[in-house]
C-alpha cells in the first residue's frame, strides 16, 4: 500500500445466505429438512477503492446497496468472501447506535469499556474522560444505567468517546441523524476539527447536504458495485436522477416534457420546470457578469408547472467555481403561497449586501417535492464575477471595524488620532 493510502480495498465481495423457512429448534431441523431453503445473496460484488490520508469520503446508495456492510468490512466487523482491506492506523467506528454498550452499566463505566475497545489504555482513558463528559452533554446522566438513555443521548455518548480516541481513520453510519439540530451542528464542527488535524473519514449517509459539507469525494454504491465515483457536485444529481426515475410514483406530467436533449447539468422528472434564472443590481439593472462586492443583489427566478404541485421546496446555492459551497438556503414555496404552485410564477430572493470576496461563482437551483426527490435540479445556472478593488484571502468578507488606543505617555503616535484617543477605521 503506498504511504499516502489510509484504505485500500480490492475485489471486495461478500454474500450472504437468505433463509425462507429455517427451523429453529433440532425437531424442526430433522423433520422439515426440505425447509430449509435459501438464496445466496451478493451484497457487494468486487468493490475496489482507495481513500487517501486526511481524505474525507461520503458513501451513497439506496437501502440495501451495501453500503453498511462495506463500512462493517472496513472496521472489521465482518470479513470479505474475497479481496482484500487494508488500513493503516487506528480504526474508530461509529457503525450501530450503542454498539459495545452494556445497558445496565453507567454511562461512565460504559466510556471505559468502550474506548477500551478502540485501544486506548486506562491512563489515556482518565485524562480524556472529562473531554468525553463535556461533549456528550449529558452531565448528572453519565452515571445513570444506559439502558435509561434515550437514543439521542446513546448517540451522543457514543459520538463523544469515537472522536476522541486520537483515531487514524473515522468510520461514521447514519446514527448522526439521530442528534437534535444543535448537537448535529456541534458534530460536524468537530468532523472538520479532526478532519483538518488529518484524521481520514468516511461517512456513510442518507443526507446528501451532510455528505457535501464534509466530504471532497462521493462513492455511490448500486447492486453492490461502485456505480460512480468522484466530487459530490458530480455524483450527488446523477444519484438523485435514478432514484427520481426509479422511485417514480406520479403520473407523467400533461403536456408531456418536451422531447429535447436533457443538458448535462440538469436532472427532474419535468413537473416543473426553472425557465429563466436572473441576477439584477440595487438599482434594477440586469447582471451581465460583474457584482461590485456590497451591492444588493436580486435573484429573480421564473418557474413554469405541468401540473400542481404540493409543498415544493426551492433551493439555492452559492458555490465558488472551484467547487467551494459558500451558502445555501430553501423556501418551501408553499408556505409563501399559501397554496399549491400552480401554472407559471417568479420567485425572488433579495440580498441586502453581497460580500462574497472577488472570484467567479455559479448558483445552483431546485425545486424538489416533499419527498426530496427533484422536480427541476440545475447545477451552474448562472455565472457572475465578483469585483473589488481590494484583494483578500477567503471566502467572504465580515464586515468589522478596527479601534486601536495608545497611552497618553507613549511617544509613537502615529496610530492615533491625539494623545489617548483611540483611532478607528471601518472596513470600506
């Protein structure tokens, strides 16, 4: 394996045997020997793939691709019927919701055992505990059985111990969808923490938005192959288009899409259909390509429907050209109507003062059902340039002001504006 790869699988492949009728008792098994029928079934199906160091990698698919039982194979939970894997450093696996918990033990009883298990000594364990109290959260509950916790606290609890055992490699399954909004928050705050410390991740997940805010690779999995693979940008639409034709369950919309080739940058069934994104400044002229940075900016967005359509959500996203998400919001367009959207409309979104620093950005938008499955998904709609005359590292400029006092006794004071008084500049 080469000194760069955290993970290397080859030629993955495991089945499984599928009973339809197994008898359960040593009777059942001699008398109804005929019963005891089954199928092999392939769950993945020579699956190769690297994962470099410090890389974070985002695992998609359908339920019952294969997804969790690539990540039990990972954290060796499980073994290939053939192929190989092979990881390099501490493996910390978040795979099952309290997995290695025992239900009558405290919850501090339980981080010993549990950290135990990823290799940490008692020593180690004792300087950690408090750090694993702190962000669980759960305070006077830490010594109250397990078995008492619901499953948001055995999730933060055991989010808590995984992320803090100094791991090499992260393996994360869906049980993040399990916390409140303020924890979920609080978690990926700390995936990009040990993220950037170089810790190698890889999630798998149902939340695409998830996926996008900390990986910089998708694997999508499908039938137990690797159907695609590459950014998240890439994969994520692809994905979402066959699960929209396969999961479709409405009727072709009247008049019927109109037979011209779908652009590769946009996916939907047609229902609904994004006819003209436009950018207009403050004082109501058209964008063509520059936005001078602190200008107001309006979105105007004009949508034509084949049919009515219950609580859509529209979607906008800023993304820098170089695939960097800079913001992203939804209105569930219903609410705003107070009605179904029907026939044809506009949409607005108005921004007071647009501070993105200069670069060229591109604005992806949607409109999806309830469901989450997309209507009208166009990726790069529109491109514009932000302007300023002053050049600035990152994404986006806060606006601030600076204040500097010197002492009356100083003798430089050329940074202020009189003995003692302090200087202040705002930024332009």
């Amino acid at each position: 394996m080469e000194n760069n790869i955290a993970i290397s699988c080859r030629n993955l492949t495991k089945d499984f045997k599928v009973y339809f009728d197994k008898g359960s008792s040593l009777k059942e098994k001699i008398l109804f020997r005929n019963r005891r029928r089954y199928e092999d079934r392939i769950v993945l199906d020579d699956v190769s793939f690297d994962v470099k160091k410090g890389e974070a990698i985002g695992i998609i698919g359908e339920n019952g691709c294969g997804k969790s039982t690539l990540l039990k194979l990972l954290s060796r939970i499980l073994y290939p019927d053939n192929g190989t894997v092979e990881i390099e450093g501490r493996v910390s696996a978040l795979i099952e919701l309290g997995a290695g918990f025992h239900p009558d033990m405290s919850g501090r009883e339980n981080i010993y055992t549990n950290a135990s298990i990823f290799g940490l000594k008692k020593e180690e364990i004792d300087d950690r505990l408090q750090a694993i109290i702190d962000f669980s959260e759960l305070g006077d509950y830490i010594d109250n059985p397990v078995r008492t916790y619901s499953s948001g606290m055995y999730m933060r609890l055991a989010f808590a111990v995984a992320i803090n055992v100094d791991a090499d490699v992260l393996l994360v399954d869906e049980i993040l969808a399990v916390g409140d909004a303020a924890f979920q928050a609080k978690c990926f705050n700390r995936l990009r923490e040990i993220k950037a410390a170089g810790t190698t991740i890889v999630i798998v997940s149902h939340s695409l938005g998830q996926i996008e805010q900390i990986c910089e690779r998708s694997l999508w999995i499908c039938d137990g192959k690797i159907r695609a693979e590459g950014s998240p940008r890439e994969v994520h639409p692809a994905y979402l288009d066959f699960m929209n034709r396969r999961n479709e369950h409405e009727p072709a919309p009247e008049p019927p899409v109109e037979e011209e080739e779908q652009p590769k940058n946009r996916w939907g069934n047609g229902n609904v259909r994004i006819s003209a994104l436009r950018l207009f400044t403050d004082g109501g002229e058209e964008v063509v390509e520059n936005v001078q940075l602190g200008t107001s900016l309006r979105v105007e967005m004009e949508y034509a429907c084949k049919r009515p359509l219950k609580k859509p959500q529209l979607n906008i996203s800023f993304y820098r050209t170089d695939g960097v998400l800079c913001y992203a919001t939804g209105l569930m367009v219903e609410d705003e109507l107070g009605t179904a959207m029907t026939g044809q409309g506009t949409v607005t979104m108005e921004i007071g003062r647009i501070l993105l620093l200069p670069a060229q950005y591109s604005i992806d938008v949607s409109i999806t059902g309830e469901d989450g499955f997309a209507y009208d998904d166009w990726h790069d709609a529109r491109r514009f340039v932000m302007c300023c005359p002053q050049v600035e590292p990152g994404i986006v400029r806060l606006e601030h002001t600076w204040e500097c006092t010197q002492a009356p006794d100083a003798k430089e004071t050329n940074a202020t504006e009189g003995d003692g008084e302090p200087c202040r500049k705002k930024n332009p």
